[in-house]
C-alpha cells in the first residue's frame, strides 16, 4: 500500500473560473500544508465555460507566486486523484450552512472509498461567501461594460480579461 504524505494537501474544484474565494482557500492551504496540489476537475457530462487547457493555464497563471502549489487536470474520482498526488488530505472550503451539507455527504462518501484521506474545512473568508462562480458568469454574460469592471472584485486580476473575451469577444476592459 502506497503511503501518503500529511503534509501534502488536494484543493479540488472546476475552477471555471477561479474565483477570489477559490484563492483565498488556497492561499490558507499553502500556509499549513507543505505542498498543495490544486486539481481541476474535468467532468464530461458538463460543459464549462472555459476548456481545462485554459484553466490550467489560467490557474497555473495565477498561483505562479506560490512556490509549493502545483496545479494539475485530472478526472474521475476525487480520492483516486489524491492517491496519485501522494497526499492524505483533502481541503474544501465552505461558505454556507448548505454547503457543509453537501461537504458533509460528500466527506462520508469519500471516507467509504477511501479511510486513509482525511477532509479539511476552511471557512471563506466573509468578503468572499458570496463568490461563485456561477454568478461570475452571470455578472459577465449580463452586466453592461461599465459594471463589467467590478469583475476584479469577484475573480483575480488575470482572469478578468479572458472572461470578458468569452461572452463579448469585441469587449476588452484595461
């Protein structure tokens, strides 16, 4: 049986986009876990806005800064990933009392498939509860040029730009 490092620690998520909340979460993991691999989901039944080449690229972009983070792709099972990885801990953010809900089902899930991950919480930060990224595209695919702009205040610097360019080809903001 392989054994898996504690120190290292799997943020999984779509990442479609990264979100200012998403990186709040990873910031924090890469303070207390020694290696932090941020894996993008790839999930064939849905459809995401952005490929998982361009999120990788995006995401690889902006975590560039953070010498113990690595970002990979991967499909199927979220503890298989982990396994890969060499890591026993799977970090997951939560916003709401929903979310830990869901969290909760799924820990319970992932601890049948495999007991030797454990699960940690963070708490978003409350300026970023509100961030998904549902409602990231939403603001992008609706909101006139003017409110566009306020988009820096949903998802980092390098993501505002390609966001953009995906629902208002034309549309660039400075």
């Amino acid at each position: 049986m392989t054994t898996l490092n504690s120190h290292h620690a799997v943020y999984v998520g779509s990442f479609d986009p990264l979100t200012l909340g998403h990186l709040d979460i990873i910031r924090r993991a890469a303070t207390i876990f020694d290696t932090l691999t941020v894996g993008i989901g790839i999930n064939p039944d849905k459809r995401p806005l952005f490929s998982a080449d361009e999120r990788l690229a995006l995401t690889t972009q902006v975590l560039q800064p953070f010498t113990n983070v690595q970002v990979r792709c991967f499909e199927g099972l979220t503890v298989e990933f982990i396994r890969q990885c060499g890591a026993r801990v799977l970090v997951r953010g939560v916003r709401t009392l929903s979310d830990i809900e869901t969290e909760f089902t799924m820990t319970l899930a992932n601890r049948a498939l495999d007991p030797e991950i454990d699960t940690v919480f963070l708490m978003a930060s409350e300026r970023y509860t509100h961030i998904s990224s549902s409602l990231i595209k939403q603001i992008a695919q609706l909101s006139q040029r003017s409110t566009m702009e306020k988009l820096r205040d949903f998802v980092p610097p390098e993501i505002v730009e390609p966001l953009i360019r995906k629902y208002r080809p034309s549309d660039t903001v400075s």
